[in-house]
C-alpha cells in the first residue's frame, strides 16, 4: 500500500531560508512541500486551500507573527501540526511558543536530518524539541520555568501597548491590585524587570503585530 504524503507548508520571509529548506525537504519521498510563504497572514489567509499536515513556521515576520498566527490556525484547524523554525534559542521564546500551542521547535542551523525528525516526530502526535532547545529549556538552578497563562499574555499585551495598570484593570473588568499581581508575575517569570522589558518581549515575540489578533 502506497503510503500517503506528509503535506508540510514553510512559512519564513527570507526567501532564500524557505527555498533552502524546501529543497531538504523535497529529497524525502515521503514529503510534499504544499508551499512557502512569507508571513502570518497569509499562512492565515491560504491555510484552508493548501491543508498542510505540518507548518514549518518562524516567529518574527512582518506583518502578522508567527505566534499569533499560530493561535488563529490551532482555532481554525485544530488538528494542524506546527513547529517552530527559529534562529532563537531563549527559553522565554521557546516556552512561550509551546504555550501558544506549537507541537515542536527547531533551531534553524540543526542538521537537516533533524528537521525530518521532528516533523517525522509531531506527525506521530508527540512533541519534538531539538537538542539545543531542550538545553534551553533546562533551567540552571534546577527549577522548572513557568509559561505565561492565558490571561498573563492578555495583560502583558495590554502593558505592551502602553496601558496604564488602571487602563489595563477598566478594559480587561478586574481590578486593579489583580492587574498588579499578574504584572509581578509576569516580570518573574520572564524574568524582566522593567516595563520596557515587556514592551520589548512582546515586539520580538511578535505580539504587537496584528494586535486585532486576540492573544
């Protein structure tokens, strides 16, 4: 019996990036690269028509990011696997990927036979991290780093965008003092001090991007 092709979108805005993985990629009898495109939106947009199994997806591109395109296609088409392919190897952006529900992350200079594992791995339902994030991911004193919850990204969102505290507690219907406490938590888990840590963390994680998104 024949067996069926693994459909894998690539979605990177360097072209050259896309293209060099594409041709990995395509030396595998197994695989289809259904596409490479450029941005969130259009994986967004064009999802529905290409039906990729996996999405080879980066974090930062312009536009829409790959994390809050990643959220609006796990609501769309839940069943669709995607990993992370980024050149970042923090913890903060390794864990707050997972968090936003991407079954795997790769660093972009792994060797191309891991790239083949990990969707090989996400396909089998399991969750794949590539060696040099794990060690990320390994705290140095022996505790284990917390993700943001649901309702942390909302308000770190909030903070980002230059909402005062009270700003914050008036759209979000909660109080004040909650918007405190979450605003220390968020700091210790990320591990930033200031304000314009978060602003910061947020940008590069591309939460500001296409902030009709909800997070």
């Amino acid at each position: 019996m024949t067996q069926s092709l693994v459909r894998v979108l690539i979605v990177d805005d360097h072209p050259m990036v896309a293209e060099g993985i594409q041709s990995i990629l395509e030396s595998y009898d197994d695989i289809e690269v259904v596409g490479t495109l450029g941005n969130g939106q259009e994986v967004v947009d064009q999802t529905e028509t290409l039906k990729p199994d996996v999405i080879l997806m980066d974090l930062n591109m312009p536009g829409l990011g790959g994390l809050s395109a990643t959220e609006i296609l796990l609501e769309r088409a839940p069943d669709t696997r995607i990993l992370i392919l980024s050149m970042h190897d923090s913890p903060e952006y390794i864990s707050t990927a997972l968090s936003y529900g991407a079954m795997g992350y790769v660093l972009k200079d792994v060797p191309t036979d891991e790239i083949k594992q990990a969707i090989d791995t996400v396909m089998n339902g399991e969750r794949y991290l590539c060696t040099g994030a794990k060690g990320s991911l390994e705290p140095k004193d022996g505790t284990t780093r917390e993700a943001l919850t649901g309702r942390e990204q909302t308000i770190l969102l909030q903070l980002a965008q230059g909402k005062s505290n009270k700003e914050v507690a008036i759209a979000l219907d909660i109080s004040v003092r909650t918007v405190e406490t979450h605003r220390k938590n968020i700091k210790r888990k990320l591990g930033i001090s200031s304000t314009a840590g978060l602003t910061r963390y947020a940008m590069e994680h591309g939460m500001l991007q296409g902030t009709g998104a909800q997070l």
